[in-house]
C-alpha cells in the first residue's frame, strides 16, 4: 500500500500505516499518533476522553476534523 498523502503529490512512498477514521494509507510523514478522543461511533459525532490512553494513527484531516468536534 502507498501513502495516499504522497501519491496526491506524484510521490511514490509506502505506507507505514493505515488512519483508524477512513482508512487512509499514511506514510510516517503523514500519519499522527497520539492520543485522540474516542468516537462512541454514532451520529452526531459525540467524543469522550479516552481512559486507556492508547495512542492511535489518523491522518491529517481526520485529526483536525476530531478535535473539532472534541
């Protein structure tokens, strides 16, 4: 799998991991790993503090778009 980010930009990097919200290739520049709210999975989006803190691969997008809604 390749990096969808880098593909966008005519590049050719594999992907090191895959965003848990959309499933986007990421390669290790553009992928985030840390520690998010957790999504209950349900619409609206309602997000609560994760106890576990576990930390966990999303892309850009959807990382700005989670704490939006945090």
């Amino acid at each position: 799998m390749k990096c969808y980010q880098c593909a966008k930009m005519g590049k050719d990097t594999d992907a090191v991991g895959i965003c848990i919200v959309c499933g986007m290739g990421l390669c290790k520049d553009h992928l985030r790993r840390e520690e998010i709210p957790v999504w209950e999975g349900n619409y609206p989006v309602r997000l609560k503090t994760d106890v576990e803190h576990i930390l966990r691969i999303v892309c850009e997008p959807c990382h700005e778009a989670l704490l939006e809604n945090d």
